[in-house]
C-alpha cells in the first residue's frame, strides 16, 4: 500500500492523456459488451419457443406466404392439437427508425397456445371483441408512452394505407427471449382491408405429444410436396433459428467487424501505456539508485497498466449495461438484449490481460535498464 | 579499516567495437568521516567511480569494499538493498520526481524499509529541516527554485541516514548564491552529522570547501 501514491501518482502525471486511455479502453469494452450481447442474444432467440410447438412454412422461404386452405387441413392432421396462423404486416409508426414488429394472428386461439405470453384476462377478452383492437408489449408501451384504449396510426408498406388500431391489451413475456416489443391484431381486419389480398404468413402448430413431433413434421411436409407452396415444418426453436437466419450470417459479421475494431482501439491504448512508461525512463534510473529493485519497478508498470486497463474496461462493460437496461434501442430487433454478467465477467478478464501485455514490455524495460546509461542522459 | 577501499580496478568502456580504458589498476581509500572533492577532466572517470561505489556499476576485475562489502561480488538485487541501505546519491539536475511534493520526494528511500508511516513522516520531516525547507514539503518540484530542488534532493540523500553520501556535480546547475548554499549544507552534514562524503565537482571553488581533493588524470589518482 506504501507504494500506492507512487503508481497513483505516476497515473496522474498526465491527466489528459490518462483520461484519453481510459476513455479509450472504455469504448472499446462498451463495444465488446454490445456485440457480445448481440451474439449471446441471438443464440438465445434460437431457443426461444417451446419443444411443444411447430412451425409450418412455404419451403420456398419464409417471406413466401401459405395458402389460407392449409388452416384447415393442419389442424386436422393427425397429433396437432391446434393451429394457428401468423402475417408480417411490416408497418411504420410514425418515424420507420422506430421498427418494431407487427403480426396478424388469429384472436381466438393464439394467446392461448403461448401460455408463456400474459395477458390480463379482461383485456384478452377485449381485444377479442373488437375487430380494430391490438394487444401490445409492455416495453413497446413504455418506449412511444402509448396508453390502454389509445388508437394509434400505422403506415401500411406491404399493404398501403394508414390503420388505425385501439390498444385493448398489454402482455408481459414470461421468457426475455421472447420480448415485450410486438404488435398483435386481428388476422380478419388486414384481410378485409386489404381487399383480401392478405394471406397467412405460417403457422403454428401444437402438438398432443412433443416426442411425435418429427414424425408429424415429415407428415405435413409429405402432405404438401407436390402442391403448389410445399412447405417446411419444424420446431418453433429451429423456425426461430431460421428467422435470424434470414438476416445473413449475422454472427459471423458481428464478431468480424467487431473484433477487428476492438483490437484496434485497444492496440492504441496499449502503445499510449507503453509510451507513457518509457518516457519515465530517467526516472526509472533514479529510483533505482535510490535502492529499488528491479522487479519493484517493473511491478510498479504493470500495476499502473492494470489500473488503467481495468478502471476503463469496467466503466466501459457497466456503461453498457446501464445503457441498455435504462433505453434498449436494440429491443425491437433483439428481444431480450441485455449485457450478462458473464459478460462483463469475461470483459473484465480480457482487460486484466490487456493490462498485463501493454504493461509486461514497459516493466521489462525497466528491469533490464542500464542505470549508468540511463543516468549519463538525465545528468 | 578505511570506508571505502578501490584495490586494483580495471575497467573499459566498449563503444561501437573500440574500447575506452578507464582504469587501470587504480587504488584509493576514503576514510570515514572525510569530505573528499574528485576533480578532473571531462572522461577521466569520475561518475565511473561515483558508480561503482554506488554499485550502479562494476568494475572489469579489481575490487569495491564500501563498509566492508566487496560489491563487485553482490547480485543486483543486493546490491539495490545495498544501496538503500548505505548510499545517498546527490545529483546534478536533482532529478526529483516531478509528480511527487518535496515530501514525497524525500520519502522515497524511507518506502523500502520497514518503518511505519508516522515514522516515515518523522524521518521526512527532521530530513527537511536538516536542509531548511520544512515549510515548502507540500511543494512540488516546478514550485521551488532550482537551489531549493537540491536541498530537497540532499534530504532525499541523508534521510535513510547512509554511510556514504555521493555528490554528482551537485552544484553544476545553480547559481552562485544557491551553490555556496549547498556547499555550506555539505559541509554541515560532514561537520555536524559526520557523514563521509564523495563530491565530484569542476569548480574549484566548491572542492575547496572540503577536506582534500582527488585529482583524477589518465587512470589515476593524485591526492
């Protein structure tokens, strides 16, 4: 502890380029904490769903729609307990930067086949009544500050024209995962307006018994092969999969860019630590003729590399997590975002390391120096 | 048994393939309690010598006994102990570190011993008044004048209470008022506190003031 006036001295010997490192050190770990969260999140939407349930869709691609006679024929078909059908809407409220999703589902069976998905019962029984009536996230409520009964305006892009919905439902999701930013209204009042062009995007199926459920799937596929939109059936976890699919292989991109961004701002606070210890080289040299010891001195380095490395790496992690917890502008993408504690745990480990490797060159600098060399140019 | 003893010291600097002798069997001893001037031209081998009795170096064969060490026989970790045990450094540009007080300053060798930090403070604080600056312990070196930096830089040197005190040019950097004022201080210290002193020194003036002066001149010694 004598020595730690010293280090803390030395920190603060160039304020500004002390507060440049950190700050420095601290965006990087405030990128590492988003697209880690980004990475942890989306394996998690690829276990959202329940092993219960299938998913039904045109083989062709999931933006292909399903002819609506199939309703029928799947909640018929042997081991499927109910069935439901699901439309993208792909509307705009207000502002298209504010995305968020929308789904025309069937009102009479959907919430009940997602137990997971809470709706007060009241509300539920509204909104089924009501043919203009939405059932909205709790988070989607909170982030445009819309109320119960509000009717709200959303700009058609698949489907021209402005709608107006009456907000009769608030659901909480039981599972992060699943999120609390989606918009939910009658399948029948899209299909009415749009001149009945509206189709059934997929379905969703509920098994009797979920050991059957490859089996049923390879039914429902056979059943369709040689219609005119054969489909794909498969878990809704898998189906979940898919859909993150669609936007390319965004993990891949994610940890390409995001690495290589990382390790450059880091590299930079590595070369400033470095360069900050060997200006101190004369420095170095009085101290050891003072009685330091070489490796005091090179602890010193590292130890002051340590604070650096750490104190950043943590306002960075913690920032991101403050930030993302208190307004999610991530939310409508990535239900469930938020940063883990594991990673800012992990964070936390890389910037020891970070610390240790900008701090191991100077500190063996300082063992190693000639204090007669050193001393013949500081006098 | 004299403090210091050099017996037989050989050394040669190389630079870029060519070899510089420094010394060559040279000899000398400081008795305790001297206050001794080395003076001589520049590259004779003055801060060499000042380095090896600091063990900061070592000779190519001979021997160093300072307090009855043979330091050309010590690794560098005890010769660091060494020297923050038996050896006050006092230098030319006073090299104090600048983002430390006075105080801290002087501190300094006191963080490699034992003692507590109210007797660190003690200690800091007789040091200070040793050289007349308690009242500016808080002030960081670029608040005091370059005469008030050396006298910090002497209690930084006296405070562990060495055996040996080596002065590099102590007063190569300051004015006249300010180098007699060191001077006087230095010989406080041999007079009044007993310290031995080494003083390496071009001013004639300022070797003057101690007891004798080595001349040193193509290897050796001439007193």
């Amino acid at each position: 502890m004598k020595y730690a006036r010293l280090v803390l001295s030395n920190l603060m010997r160039s304020k500004r380029r002390t507060l440049l490192t950190l700050a420095s050190v601290a965006v990087a770990f405030f990128l590492f904490a988003t697209l880690a969260s980004v990475l942890t999140t989306l394996a998690s939407v690829t276990e959202t769903g329940s092993e219960s349930r299938l998913a039904t869709r045109n083989a062709i691609g999931i933006t292909f729609d399903m002819p609506q006679s199939y309703h029928q024929r799947l909640r018929g078909t042997p081991g499927v307990r109910e069935a439901t059908h699901v439309s993208w809407f792909g509307g705009v409220y207000v502002d298209p930067k504010d995305f968020f999703a929308q789904f025309a589902i069937d009102p009479t069976v959907y919430f009940d086949m997602y137990p997971e998905v809470l709706v007060p019962e009241d509300q539920l029984r509204a909104f089924r009544e009501e043919r203009t009536a939405a059932i909205v996230g709790r988070k989607l409520m909170e982030k445009f500050g819309w109320r119960l009964d509000q009717t709200v305006t959303l700009q058609g892009t698949i489907y021209p024209g402005d709608w107006d919905f009456t907000i009769r439902g608030v659901y909480e999701a039981e599972d992060p995962s699943f999120g609390e930013e989606t918009f939910y209204f009658h399948f029948d009042y899209l299909y009415e307006l749009s001149s009945q062009t509206a189709r059934h995007g997929w379905y969703i199926l509920e098994l009797e018994d979920p050991d059957q459920a490859g089996a049923i799937s390879a039914r429902i596929d056979a059943m369709f092969e040689n219609s005119t939109a054969p489909t794909k059936t498969e878990t809704e976890r898998a189906f979940q999969a898919g859909f993150v699919t669609m936007w390319g292989n965004v993990g891949f991109l994610v940890r390409a860019i995001g690495t290589a961004v990382f390790f450059a701002i880091l590299l930079i606070a590595a070369n400033t630590m470095m360069m900050a210890a060997r200006e101190r080289t004369g420095e170095v040299a009085v101290l050891k003729t003072l009685g330091f010891r070489d490796g005091q001195l090179a602890s010193f380095v590292i130890v002051e590399a340590l604070l650096i490395s750490l104190l950043g790496g943590l306002v960075g992690l913690l920032g991101a997590k403050l930030v993302f917890e208190s307004a999610d502008p991530l939310a409508s993408f990535l239900p469930g975002f938020s940063v883990a504690m594991g990673t800012i745990g992990v964070g936390l480990a890389i910037a020891a390391l970070l610390g240790l490797v900008a701090g191991a060159v100077p500190a063996w600098q300082s063992a190693r120096l000639s204090v007669v060399e050193a001393l013949r140019h500081v006098g | 048994m004299a403090l210091v003893e050099v017996h037989d010291v050989y050394k040669t600097y190389h630079k870029d393939s060519r070899g510089v002798q420094v010394f060559a069997g040279v000899n000398l001893e400081i008795e305790r309690g001297e206050y001794l001037a080395l003076m001589g031209p520049s590259g004779s081998g003055k801060s060499t010598l000042l380095n090896m009795l600091a063990g900061l170096d070592k000779p190519d064969s001979g021997t160093v006994v300072v307090e009855g060490v043979d330091l050309t026989r010590l690794k560098a970790r005890q010769l660091a102990d060494f020297r923050a045990n038996n050896i006050g450094f006092i230098f030319q540009f006073y090299n104090l570190l600048p983002v430390l007080t006075a105080a801290q300053n002087v501190e300094l060798p006191l963080l490699l011993t034992s003692l507590s930090k109210s007797d660190r403070n003690e200690r800091v604080r007789i040091a200070l008044g040793v050289v007349g600056l308690v009242d500016r312990s808080d002030h960081f070196p670029r608040q005091l004048s370059g005469g008030e930096q050396q006298r910090v830089g002497i209690a930084r040197a006296i405070v562990s209470d060495p055996t040996l005190i080596l002065a590099d040019e102590p007063t190569g950097d300051l004015d006249a008022k300010s180098a007699d004022e060191i001077l006087a201080l230095l010989g406080e210290l041999n007079k009044e506190h007993g310290k031995t002193i080494l003083m390496v020194t071009h001013d004639a003036h300022a070797a003057e003031t101690a007891h004798d002066t080595i001349h040193l001149d193509k290897g050796v010694f001439h007193r």
